[in-house]
C-alpha cells in the first residue's frame, strides 16, 4: 500500500500549542496552489512499480479544510493525470468545526474525499478559548452532525488531554460525548510543549503554569479504559476505532509503507530515504516556479531503519514482530528484543510473548517512548542519528 500526503500550510489563526509549518495569510494560496499541481507533475513517477495504484490520500495542515471546492477539484484533476489511484482510495481531509458548514459539508461531499478527520480538541469553550482555537463547542457538536447528515459515515474527531484547565470530570464528558456521536474514529493527543510556540512562551514567562504530566498520564488511563469498554480497538498509542475503521492512512506509516508528500514540509519515504521539503511557502513556490523542487534528503542506515521500526511498531496493538525483526536485522537482534521484553514483563510492561510478538500492556503504553529507548541500537561510528537516539534513551525528547 502507497499513499500520498498534502500539507496545506494555511490556517485562520494559530493554536498556541501548534509547531506544525502553517501561515495565518492566504496571500499566498494561488501562487501555492499553481506550485503543488507541478510538483504533483514532477514526482509522478516517484511510486510507480507494476500494477502500482495509489491506496490512501491525505489532506493534513494547516488547515485544508480552508481550500474551497473547485480548488480541491483541481488537485484531484492533477492527481489523477499523474497517478492511478484505487477505486476504494481511502481520502481524508482534516477540518476545523468551523470551517463545516451545511454548504461546505455539502461541496466536500461532491469531491472524491470519504473521511473527515475533524479537529474538535474539546467539547468545551473554556479549554478551546484557552487552546486559541477558532470554533466553539457547539460548532463542534453540530459539524459532526451536519457531516452524518450529509452521508460521511468514516469520521475521526481529534481530543487533546493533559491541559491546566481540563479536569478528570471534563475529560470523562469529552470522550463521553464524542462516543455519543456515533463516530467510528478517535484520536487522542496529550498536550506537549513545543519549543518556539506561544504556550512555550506563557509558562516560560509564568503567564501559563507548567504542564502536569501525572494528570495527563491519569487522563491516558481513563481514556482507555472507557473506549475498551465501548468496543474500540486501541490500535496504535493514540488512536482508537470502530471494527473496520482503522486510518489506513496512517498505517501506512507504522507499517514501513512507501508514501510521498507534497506542500511546504511534507516528507516523504521510499523504503531507503526520507525527504522533506522545504518549510516556507514562498521558497516553496519560488523553487517550484524555477522547475526544481527545494527539500532535504536523509539515507537511512539499518541502525535508523531498526529504531524507526521499535518505536512505530511498540506504538500499535500488533507490537514487534520477532520474524520479522529477524529476518530484516538478524538473529542476535532479535533475541536481543525477547530478553529487554521479558525484563520488562516484571514491570507488567508486556503482554505474555506469545507467537512471537511483544506487545505493550495498558502500563506498558504509558512509558512507550521509554521503553523503546530500552531496544535502540547506537553506532556512533557510522550512525548520525546516534545522539537522537541517545537523547531519547534519556528521556530528553519525550
């Protein structure tokens, strides 16, 4: 499976927790617009192998849900001129409450787009006031009504917990009511400071007080409980579904899956590198314009590739396969993972081993990015990513 990526960098204000590349000007959007179409030309030929067909495309921010319908169109146009996509493509598009009004719910329904990932964050104006976001708690409520009513029946909301101002009791009522509207997908997200943000700035300055990591952790904890309760998979650490409704999208990526990306910061992966281009929008355009596409290249070594594959497979429900870690890093690595999964198993970190996979236990998921830094391998000689993978054994990055 393939898929392709659209960072759409524009939103209408910014959140103050956000560090993904966006602009609150739309200055810029036809000049950007004309520049995605021919870079969507230029890497055409990029994933093509025998009997390639294009499996998922994802529409991320930013916020896209900005563009209007006969732009979204004439994205589709081009990326159907340049690559084959499956009939059965998944297509999703993230979008703010308050973008989705009945006439644009109605105007994305006549696009080839099948999935709304709506970012609700909360269900209540205190904390979405706090956050700076655009909508109000009851746009978000009536946006996921309005698309049910338009015939969207694959709909994820993202939830963000571990804020000062959300207590367990709001927290329990936010998921509540998220399960109460019927949805077949949940994401969610604790809050993390991210240097060179607003929030950043507050609790440095002491406007903000700092981020209580226990209550976060405590909020984790009921949310799984509950949506076990009510019949969701615990797929990957933050993400939760309805039987059948996993974001094959973002599978894609926690299964080693090749995709591209197009847009100012967008990466993509071959199976050998990753690129990601470029993260301003004028450079973007001005590279483009030029007929050269402006992005950095990093070769994977398999020291990169084995940490990459710990850290995005001890995220998701299927774990770390041990055949699979055999053949593809050897033996000795793979009896290594057995015997660090079996200390941890003391800590109730680990499911029992069983047919070969270990698999992180509700504990275990609370220290998932620790316990990964437990299985990285350190080549200092050859690795240029050893100090990253030192910092996260650390716990410098979590």
């Amino acid at each position: 499976m393939s898929g392709i990526y659209f960072h759409i960098p524009f939103c209408k204000q910014a959140c103050h927790y956000c560090d993904f590349h966006f602009s609150t000007s739309l200055k810029y959007k036809e000049k950007f617009l004309a520049a995605l179409k021919k870079e969507i030309k230029m890497k055409c030929s990029e994933l093509q192998t025998p009997n390639f067909k294009v499996q998922t495309v994802y529409f991320g921010g930013g916020t896209p849900s900005l563009l209007t319908q006969k732009e979204l169109l004439g994205i589709f146009d081009e990326l159907h001129n340049s690559f084959d996509i499956a009939g059965d493509a998944e297509i999703t598009i993230e979008a703010n409450p308050d973008d989705l009004s009945e006439q644009k719910i109605r105007e994305l329904k006549n696009t080839p787009i099948n999935r709304l990932s709506i970012g609700v964050q909360s269900f209540f104006d205190a904390d979405l006031k706090w956050m700076n976001r655009a909508h109000n708690a009851e746009q978000a409520v009536r946006s996921v009504q309005r698309a049910q009513d338009a015939g969207f029946h694959n709909i994820s909301i993202d939830l963000i917990y571990g804020m000062p101002t959300l207590t367990n009791e709001k927290w329990q009522q936010n998921f509540e009511k998220a399960i109460s509207l019927n949805i077949q997908h949940l994401s969610a997200y604790c809050l993390t400071v991210e240097s060179n943000t607003p929030l950043a700035q507050f609790i440095k300055t002491g406007k903000e007080k700092p981020i209580n990591d226990e209550r976060g952790a405590e909020q984790f904890e009921m949310l799984m409980d509950f949506m076990q309760e009510n019949g969701f998979s615990h797929y990957e650490i933050s993400n939760f579904c309805r039987d059948g409704f996993y974001s094959k999208h973002n599978l894609g990526y926690w299964f080693d899956e090749h995709y591209l990306g197009f847009g100012p910061s967008a990466h993509s992966y071959n199976g050998i590198a990753r690129q990601w281009n470029i993260a301003n929008n004028q450079l973007y355009i001005k590279a483009l314009k030029n007929g050269e596409l402006s992005f950095n290249e990093e070769i994977l070594s398999q020291t990169d590739k084995f940490n990459e594959y710990v850290m995005t497979s001890l995220r998701t429900m299927w774990g770390i396969d041990l055949e699979k870690t055999k053949s593809k890093f050897g033996e000795k690595i793979a009896e290594k993972c057995k015997k660090i999964a079996k200390k941890h198993q003391k800590e109730e970190f680990f499911h029992k081993i069983d047919k070969n996979k270990l698999i992180l236990t509700n504990k275990g998921k609370l220290f998932a990015d620790q316990i990964s830094s437990d299985f990285f391998i350190f080549d200092e000689k050859h690795d240029k990513n050893a100090t990253f993978y030192k910092k996260m054994a650390k716990n410098q990055l979590i």
